[in-house]
C-alpha cells in the first residue's frame, strides 16, 4: 500500500486526505493548527500537529518513508507562501520520492517546480476527489465517468504486459474490468486490415508496451490495474 503525507488541512487538503483514505490509501495529515488536525482526524488513519518546516519534526514523524507528499498549505500570506515553498524543500532534503504542491496561481506554480516539485495542483481547475484517484493510480492517463463509481479510462500498456495475448492477461478475470480498444500509438503494426486502432480486440490480440488500452470497469477496478 503506498503511504501518502498530505501537508496543509485547508478546505482542500482536508478533502484530498479524506479522499485518499475512502480510496483505501495510507494518509499521515499534517497542519501546525489544532484545530485542523482535529477537524481531519477521524477521516484519515493518522494526523499530526507539527511544523513541516522544521526538518526533524518531518523526520521524527517518518515522512521521509512516505511514498508521495501534497503540500497544501494556504498561500494567502508571504509567510504561508514561504512556509510552503520551505516545506517542498525540505521534503526534496529528506528524499521523499514525490513531491506535489499546491499552488493558487501560475507563479507560484513555476517556484515550486524549481525547488523541486514533481508536479503541480492548481485547486481552481481540479478537484481533490480528481487528484486523489490521480494518486492513487498514477498508471491511469485520463478517465470520463459515465455512471458514480464507473469510468472509462485510458493507460498506457505496462511492461508486464508486452507480447502477452488478450486471453494472456485475463483483465475480465483477474481485474473485472473490460477491454474495449487499443491504440498502437504509433508503433508499427502489421497485422493486415488493421490500422493504429484496434476497436474489436480479440483474445489472441497480441499487446505491446506503449500500446494505449481503453478500459471500463469500477473506478476502485480500475486503480488496482499494474502500473508496470
């Protein structure tokens, strides 16, 4: 199970750390008020009141073992911008494998991928709920919901499923999701009467890394397919 630190329990933080959970991730939340922790507390497996620009105080709580980091502390002060900015740092410091910040507009956005975020959050455009199946299924590049709980999803093919056939892979058996098209996005194919696109995949379709799958199932089915 992947371990997620959610720093800075604003409306959004709070959101994205529950949402994670009620996706069935690990969540330490983090926020130097009380009152914010206490807020999050039932929702998540851990919260913590602590300083996350104070080194020690990340590595006393073990935040250098967690697998993804969200900083999303409130930039509506310098003070808060630069508590923000510190803590990416200071999460980069400690070795944290993924950092993702919180940014309300594009020049912040900028900052912080220099100092050493992976990626950005901009709250505006996208919802927590969105961003926590981001993070919980990174190997998922886009998904339309057609039913709650339902989607449509596109991944890229994993290396463990390069030169395995359809029936091979059994994504109905194993994963309960069903395979609807394959792009071939952009590698040769030879096979005659077929173009980039398969739209009727067959069980002895022969899959390749890099091939584009669509798939439908349940959106927790669909977290659960590998990611490589």
């Amino acid at each position: 199970m992947r371990r997620f630190a959610v720093i800075g329990l604003g409306r959004f933080g709070q959101r994205l750390a529950s949402s994670l959970t009620m996706n069935g991730a690990e969540v330490i939340a983090i926020d130097r008020d009380s009152n914010q922790v206490d807020a999050v507390r039932d929702q998540v497996g851990h919260a913590v009141r602590l300083d996350s620009t104070d080194v020690q105080a990340l590595r006393a709580q073990a935040i250098d073992k967690v697998d993804v980091a969200i900083v999303g502390i409130g930039q509506g002060t310098a003070q808060g911008f630069e508590a923000a900015v510190l803590t990416v740092v200071n999460l980069r410091q400690i070795g944290v494998p993924q950092i993702y910040a919180r940014a309300e507009n594009l020049t912040a956005g900028e900052i912080f991928a220099k100092v050493g975020a992976a990626e950005i959050i901009y709250p505006e455009f996208e919802s927590a709920e969105r961003w926590a199946y981001r993070l919980i299924a990174p190997q998922i590049d886009e998904k339309i919901d057609f039913a709650p709980g339902y989607s449509l999803a596109r991944i890229e093919a994993p290396p463990s499923f390069d030169g395995r056939t359809v029936m091979d892979l059994q994504l109905r058996q194993k994963y309960n999701v069903n395979l609807v098209l394959i792009r071939r996005n952009g590698k040769e194919w030879s096979g005659k009467g077929r173009g980039p696109i398969i739209n009727v995949p067959t069980p002895d379709t022969v899959i390749r890394e890099g091939d584009i799958l669509v798939l439908a199932g349940s959106d927790e089915d669909l977290a659960r397919l590998p990611q490589d």
